[in-house]
C-alpha cells in the first residue's frame, strides 16, 4: 500500500475529493430551483464513483494504493465537504421562488 506520505497518493486523492464536491455543487449550479438537485447529483456522482472503484479500478490495484475503499472514501468526503458548504451559505434553508 502507497504510504500516505507519497506526494502522488495526496495528489491522486485530491481529484477524488473535487469530483465528490462537483458532483454536488454542480447540481446545485445547474439545477437551482430544484430543492433536491444536490441529493441527486451526490447519488450520481458516487454511483459512478462507486463502479469505477469497485467495478473497473483493479489493475490499479498493482500498481498504486490497492484500495478502491480508501479512493471511494475520499469522493465521499468531498461530497460531504460540498453539503458543509451549501449548508454554511444558507444555513436557514433555502426559499424557493415558484
């Protein structure tokens, strides 16, 4: 397994936290008025997310850090970070217009 002192595991998982949080923040940019966009674009972006890691990611097994769980944690964790952010811009909800 790839020490997480490795400046290439940190790198590496940085993109899996950006894609996370994009797939929730993009949603909320593309679908504004949409109350449940970024529910949905996090059920996206980790089902993708989870069939790259699980279904299609083994050859990088051999060759980087071995655990599709740890890469898939970090799109998590992006994601999560992404409902920290909607959440701290609008921490009263958010009012609709219809």
């Amino acid at each position: 397994m790839t020490a997480p002192s490795d400046p290439y595991f940190w790198i590496a998982q940085s993109g899996h936290v950006a894609w996370g949080a994009l797939g929730v923040l993009g949603a909320r940019a593309l679908f504004p008025r949409q109350p449940n966009a970024p529910i949905l674009g996090a059920a996206a972006i980790l089902g993708v997310a989870g069939i790259k890691e699980f279904g299609y990611d083994h050859a990088e097994w051999n060759e980087t850090m071995r655990s599709s769980a740890i890469d898939f944690s970090f799109y998590l964790l992006g994601a999560a970070a992404a409902f920290v952010v909607l959440w701290a811009a609008n921490p009263r909800g958010v009012k609709y217009a219809r």
